[in-house]
C-alpha cells in the first residue's frame, strides 16, 4: 500500500520509437516520474534499499524496466534520482521502521547501526520534507 504522503521523484530519459518510416523530432525527451512510497513495512517500502545508494540510482536496469512498465511503450534510456518527496510524519514512520528492521538478525541494513546512517547511505542529503497540504 502506498503512502500518499511520500513519492520518489525519478527524472527518467526515453526515446520514442515510432514505425519505421516515420520520423520524429525531437526523439528523446526528459520528464519527472513521482514513483509513490509504500507504508513503511507494507510490501515495496524496501524500494530506496533495493535502488538507491548515496542519493543515486544503484543499477539502471531494473529502474528502466519499472519505468518502460508504467509508461507504455517507450525506450527507457536513463534512470535518475532526484529526491524523496516526504512530509515529517512519513519520515519519522520510515526511520522507525529502520530501526525496528535493524533489530532483526540478520539486518536488512548490512553494518548500519542506525536509522539515520541508513536514510544517508541510500538517499544521501536528497530528502525534500514538506508540510501536509
């Protein structure tokens, strides 16, 4: 279940392809998805884990194939991360979540021992905390 309080804001590159004998100019363009978080500990709320190292995309492939996924059929060329769009609440839930999954052995986490190196070592310093509106 997604939060609607929290989104990852991805800037994503593609490339149309039209059929063979049409053209079209410009056949690249740039637009910012806002990928929406999941609830802390509701399935996917792992997602910064899984793509996210230091404020930026860990590996293009499996970012591009969400992407292609959810916007039809367009050539993903490039993945990047821009911010996690949050409010306070969300982020105190998530960095309780953290907490509570550093806990468990073994860790989600690796050798972090904190909620905090956590949230820097996957998002770094793009976090954008907003009021609710």
């Amino acid at each position: 279940m997604t939060d609607p309080a929290a989104a990852y804001i991805l800037r994503v590159r593609f490339r149309l392809q039209p059929d063979t004998d049409v053209r079209v100019d410009p056949e690249t363009f740039e637009t910012l998805v806002s990928w929406p978080a999941a609830r802390p500990e509701a399935d996917g709320w792992l997602f910064f884990r899984d793509h996210l190292w230091r404020g930026a995309v860990n590996d293009q492939l499996p970012l591009r194939e969400l992407a292609e996924n959810v916007l039809g059929p367009v050539a993903v060329e490039h993945v990047a991360f821009v911010e996690l769009r949050t409010n306070e609440t969300y982020l105190d839930a998530l960095k309780d979540a953290i907490e509570e999954a550093l806990e468990r052995q073994p860790s989600p986490f690796g050798n972090a021992t904190s909620a905090d190196e956590v949230v820097k070592n996957h998002l770094g310093s793009a976090i954008h905390v907003r009021e609710p509106r």
